[in-house]
C-alpha cells in the first residue's frame, strides 16, 4: 500500500468492476491497458475446444451448431406460447374498444341527452413484470391497429409535461391519419406546408377527424390512447388530459386504456373525484404470466421439445426466479438461454444431443452420431455413475462379460452400440414421464380445489421428489381411495383417453419391470363391472377374501360407508384393486430421473451458477471483499502472522480475519474498524484509530510514517467510500458523528 494518496492506475477503484476500454486513436500514442489487446475476443461465436484445447475442431464446431438449431425454434417456441397466452387479454380489450361508443349510442337511442359526457376507459391489469409491458402493450398496439382504429402508445419517460404528452399523442394520431387518407387515395392536410410550428391541441385532432374523407372509416374507427405505465406519469397531468379529452369525445370516440402494474387504487391516488366520474371504466386483466409459465413448462421439459432438461436444484432456482421476484417472462427466458450456453458452450458431452431427434408429434428418436467421439470423451461417459450402474445391472442380468469388456475398451463399440440403447431408455423415460404428468393433471382434476396443482408444481414434484416421498402424491392417492364407484368410472375413462392419445412408450426400456398401463386400466374396469371376478379361483387375484368385516379404517378411507350400505364386499375389494393399479402406473412413471441413463448429461444441475448470476447479492459480496481482502485481493502482504509454541511464525486464517494490517486497502481499514462501533460513530475516534493503523508499522518496512494530511485525505476517501456503498450516513443530531446502517458479517 503506498504511502501518499495516489493510486496505482485507472484500474484501482473499490467501487467500479467495469471498465470500457476502447481502441487508441490513430492520431494518438497508444496507453498502456493492463496488456488488453485490440483483437477479436471471440472467434467461433466463444466456443474453444475444450479438454484442455484438446477436443477436435469438427466435436467443437458440433456443438456451435446445436446450440443454434436448439435455441432458435426454442425461442421462436416461447415467443409463440407468449404470445397465444396474452392473445386472450388483448383480443378482450380490442373487442371493448370496438363496441365502446356503438353500444352507448344503442342504448341512449330515443333518450334524452346526458348532462356530462363520459370517455370509454379500460384499465388493464399488466403486472409487476413491468419488463415485459413493451411487447405486451405493442402486441395490443399492433393488433387495433390492424382493426382500422387509430392508435398513440404513450410512456411516462417521454409525457413529463401536458404539451409534450399532447405532442407525443398526436404525432401518433395524425400520422395514422395520414396513412388512412393515403390509402383512401384522397389526403388533404389540415396545416399548411410552409407552416415550421403546429399547434398541437385537441382541436387539431378534431379538424382532421372532420376532415377524414371516409365516411364508413369514421363510424368504425376509434382513437386509442394508451397510457403504458399509468403509475409514471404525473397525475396532474393525466388528470387535466382526462378534462380535455372527455370534453371532446362526443365529436371523437375517444378510448383510453390505462396500464396498471399495481392495483386499482393508483387511479382513485391519481386522479381526482371529478376526473374519475368522467370515466366509463371497465377493467380487464393482462397479467398471465403464469399461464405462459405454465405452457412454456409443458412445452420445452415435459414435452420434450428441448434436448436439455433441467434437474430438481436448477429448476426451483428458475422457477424461484420468476415466482419470488417480479414474474417476468424475459427474464424467464434469458435464464434459459443462460442454461442452454452453458451446457453447449463448456460441457463436452452436449454433443450426444445431435444422437436425439424430436418428430413434430413429440417422439424422440435415436439417430447416428455425425462426428467420431474422441477418447476423452468416451472416456468421460464411461466415468458417468448412471453408465456404470447400467453396465453392471446388465452384466448381472444377461451374464455378458463380453459385452461389458468392450464397452469399457473399445471406443467404437461404446459409441454405436452401447450409446444408442442408453439414449433409447433415455427417450423412452422422458415419454414415460410426460404420461405420468398428464395422467397425474387428469387425476387432480377429480380432486378438491385445494389439491388442484398447476403444472409447475407437478413437474417441480415429479423430479425433485420420489413417489413414496412426495406428500401431494399421497394425498391423491388418498383422493382415489375415497372414491365412489361412479367417480371411478369416471376416473378410469379420463384415464383412458390420456392413454390412448399419448405417445407410445416402449416400457421395456423405461421400467425395470414389464408394464401395460392399457391392459391395467381394462382389468380395472372390468373389475368395477364384474366385481366377482375377484372371488373365483382361477382369476389372478383370487387370493383377494370374497367377505371381510368392515374396519375403522375403511370408514376412515371411504366415508360414503356411512351413509351408503349396499356397496358389496367385492365392490369395495374391486375399488381396493383399481387403487393399487393407478398407483402402480403413477410409480411407474414418475420414477425419479436419476434413474435414467446419462441424466448427468442431459439434466442441468448447475444451479449455483444461475443464482450467482441472475440472483446477486452485492452487499455480501462487497462486505466479504473489504472484510477477507487477501482472499479476495490474493496477495501475502495482508496475511497476518501469529506466533505458535515454539516462537516461530505460523500463518493463521483466524488471524488474518482478524487484525488490521496496515497493508490493507484503505477503505477495509475503514471497514473492520467501523465494526468495532456501536450504531453511532465517533469521527475523530476513527480517524485516530485508522491513524494508529496507519502509522503502526510504517516506521519499520519504509522508514518513516505518513504526513498526518496525507493520512486525513486516505479517511476521507475511504469514509466517502464507505458513505457511497451504504455502510454509514451523516447525522443532524451530532455533526461529528455518522450512522452505522449495516450489521453482520
């Protein structure tokens, strides 16, 4: 640490990480910059052989192209999904702007005039995603547009004031105008070409409304004014447009629409009472984010439109991010991204993806691989836990050692024999899964509301917990066994027809245990029709007792028992059989994915990324970073020394936690003293506490202490410092005292 107030270069600041560097000037000298090069930064869009450089360039140049050919219809797919989602709220509100005036002008027909006149007004409910506002409001923008009405879309940032909001909506306007009469072959203006300034008031939109040559143009046509965030703008100026625009729409059907991402209460604190009774409000709500959540989940991991899925860890933290934040698609979609780079970008493996092939039905097929695998990465899948303990359950099952010798030798046999059955059991795990979340769905649709999941929570519970361990599971089951015999039916058929329009699954690559789902749900219905089946010897579950007395426990099960006594001995062994069928598929196909082949590869588990990403924690981060400086800086300057037994020097992490060396960056002296404070801090006891720091070995390593100004300037710097990060605030109560704001740590 230098001993003046000076520092090293540009690059010494505690409160800046980011620097832009930019390309010297021709006519300039060129700067030293650390040894930053002016070359590219990246070739082959970022991709580098990985293994140590080691991976061929063809392996490398594979996975480049995967990642293209899998995010783009990715996106595109997620775009869609938004896109059909919000459809619903917007095509509500196009339909209100269409029929706004034509509907009061049929119901005051042949009735007397009313006093005031009231402008038709939609409040539409956006959400606190307001990130995803821009497109939701453009798509609405774009969508009455096309219906021939005239549209302004205006934002708080660029409406500071009535004129400029009067400006900004009437640019909008007029130019819509403009096009129409183009289109109509007939335009005529209504200021004159050599005029330099226009006027913009409401009375210019008038004479160009009375002057729009279309007759049928203007009985149909509509001026929307959209208010994209209502809460930004100034109420005062909303609330003298509201009184200028109502006084005007009974010569121009005027609709506004007001986007809310709070409640209803931000209109009643923005606008007056008079303004408010001049508004025919209907409200609408634009908030679906979790119905497109909910689509895009069944979409890209259920249904196995993306190769990648993710694994229990990193799915909560996408879905944390998004529920427990701000409900934003965008950023919903830019995790993924993240996850899909990171899996193309640095896992050798991802090239096994270009081996899967997804029909347009859904149906994953096993392909070829295009490339020869390297031995690295041969090597690294035999390393897999889920290859070894396939090979060895099929070492037990068929006795091959042969099988098993070339699958741990031979690269080439690896890859075109024992890849493709791994990646077939893969395949036909996935379609195995997505049954059991549609039979699952299917299931809790007979359930009470209250165990009624959307499909989140079910994908969420099919890979993060087991079937014996997960509680809604039970719970259903519980469901099912109290079930009357009519409700089974029922259940049995809607069962069925899930059944019949899934996607074939070859169960004996998905189950350890041969399993017909279709062939269970007929021997369940058949028992319902027939119950005697059970009773007669020769049957499969004879062993069943054809009478048995009734129990606590099936009153506890099934309390339509109590009500209801001509349900039979059989009927109710015949509802116990049909139970332990749907338990038995519902097992079957909701095994945990870690009981799938190569899920280390294909499951994305990095979930520790995606939060050290997108869910940052400044404040820890800038704490551990002034109060551990050599972990964080690397240097052994700051590394305190503490004598053991025997009187030599031992290096000590306690210690270096501890101390305060005076080699330490200026600002994390200030740091580790301001901890030893109460709430309110002395200045001039930690000045002369950060002095007698300073000062402490500076006599013995440069010959001499610091100036006592060149010390008050390093305070001063570092107690603004610290003022600017939000560790301390200044006090009217005592000026020569500062607030300690932060605790812990």
């Amino acid at each position: 640490m230098a001993d003046a107030y000076k520092p090293m270069d540009a690059f010494d600041s505690m409160t800046e990480n980011t620097f832009i560097l930019k390309p010297p000037l021709a006519s300039k000298q060129p700067t030293a910059t650390r040894g930053v090069s002016h070359q590219p930064a990246f070739t082959n869009g970022g991709f580098v052989p990985l293994f140590q450089g080691k991976e061929p360039v063809e392996s490398m140049e594979l996975r480049r192209r995967l990642f293209d050919e899998m995010w783009e219809p990715l996106e595109q797919l997620l775009v869609d999904t938004e896109r059909q989602v919000n459809q619903v709220g917007v095509s509500e509100v196009c339909n209100y702007v269409n029929n706004s005036y034509t509907r009061i002008e049929s119901v005051e027909k042949g009735q007397l005039d009313q006093p005031f006149a009231e402008m038709s007004t939609a409040v539409a409910f956006a959400g606190v995603n307001t990130g995803d506002h821009s497109k939701l409001f453009e798509s609405l923008q774009a969508q009455l547009a096309a219906g021939g009405h005239h549209v302004a879309l205006l934002e708080s940032q660029y409406c500071t004031s009535l004129a400029s909001m009067l400006k900004c909506m009437l640019d909008q306007i007029l130019g819509s105008l403009d096009e129409g009469q183009r289109t109509a072959g007939n335009l005529r203006t209504g200021v004159p070409a050599g005029a330099k300034t226009i006027s913009y008031d409401m009375g210019l939109l008038k004479l160009r409304w009375d002057e729009t040559a279309d007759g049928a143009n203007t009985c149909s046509s509509r001026v929307v004014v959209i208010l994209q965030d209502f809460e930004g703008f100034a109420p005062m100026v909303v609330d003298d447009f509201v009184r200028i625009a109502t006084s005007y729409c009974q010569s121009v059907p005027i609709v506004v629409v007001l986007g809310l991402a709070t409640s209803y209460e931000s209109i009643h604190q923005s606008l007056t009472k008079a303004s408010i009774s001049m508004l025919n409000v209907e409200k609408f709500n634009l908030q679906r984010s979790k119905e497109c959540i909910d689509a895009a989940i069944q979409r890209v991991f259920i249904r196995a439109t993306a190769m990648l899925s993710f694994g229990a860890e990193a799915y909560k933290s996408l879905l944390d991010q998004f529920l427990l934040y701000n409900f934003s698609i965008t950023g919903f979609v830019k995790k993924l991204k993240f996850a899909a780079m990171d899996f193309f970008y640095a896992q050798p493996l991802s090239v096994l993806v270009s081996m899967l092939q997804c029909s347009a039905g859904g149906v994953l097929s096993v392909r070829d691989c295009p490339i020869r695998l390297s031995p690295e990465q041969a090597e690294l899948i035999r390393m897999q836990k889920s290859v070894q303990r396939f090979l060895e359950q099929q070492l037990e099952k068929t006795g091959d050692r042969n099988h098993f010798r070339l699958a741990l030798s031979n690269d080439d046999y690896l890859q075109k024999t024992v890849l493709p059955q791994f990646l077939r059991r893969l395949a036909s795990f996935r379609a195995g899964y997505c049954l059991g979340i549609d039979l699952a769905a299917a299931l809790q649709d007979m359930a009470p509301e209250s165990l009624r999941k959307p499909i989140r929570t079910l994908h969420y519970y099919g890979i993060g917990q087991r079937f014996d361990d997960c509680m809604h599971w039970k719970e259903l089951s519980a469901v099912v066994r109290r079930m009357k015999v009519p409700d089974m039916e029922r259940l049995l058929a809607k069962l069925s027809d899930v059944v019949d329009t899934a996607v074939i699954v070859d169960w004996d690559f998905a189950t350890k245990d041969d399993l017909d789902i279709s062939q269970l749900l007929r021997q369940s219905k058949a028992l319902l029709s027939n119950p005697e089946e059970l009773a007669k010897p020769g049957s499969a579950d004879s062993g069943e007792p054809s009478k048995r007395a009734r129990t606590r426990t099936d009153m506890e099960n099934r309390p339509f028992l109590l009500f209801d006594s001509s349900s039979s001995d059989q009927m109710l062994s015949a509802l116990d059989k049909c139970c332990a069928n749907i338990e038995v598929i519902l097992r079957a196909c909701l095994s945990p994915y870690q009981s799938a082949p190569l899920y280390e590869v294909f499951y994305y588990k990095h979930s520790l990324l995606l939060d050290t990403t997108f869910s940052a924690q400044p404040r820890a981060a800038v704490q551990a970073a002034l109060g551990k400086t050599a972990y964080y800086i690397d240097c052994d300057c700051c590394k305190a020394t503490t004598c053991d037994s025997d009187g030599s020097d031992m290096a000590s992490e306690d210690g270096a936690d501890q101390r305060v060396m005076p080699s330490m960056h200026d600002t994390s002296i200030a740091y580790r003293l301001h901890q030893e404070c109460g709430r309110m801090i002395n200045l001039y006891d930690w000045h002369s506490a950060f002095s007698s720091v300073v000062e402490g070995e500076g006599s013995k390593e440069r010959g001499g202490s610091p100036c006592p100004r060149a010390i008050q300037a390093r305070f001063m710097r570092a107690v603004e410092e610290m003022c600017l990060l939000g560790f301390i605030k200044s006090t009217q109560r005592k000026t020569d005292h500062v607030i300690r704001l932060t605790w812990g740590m």
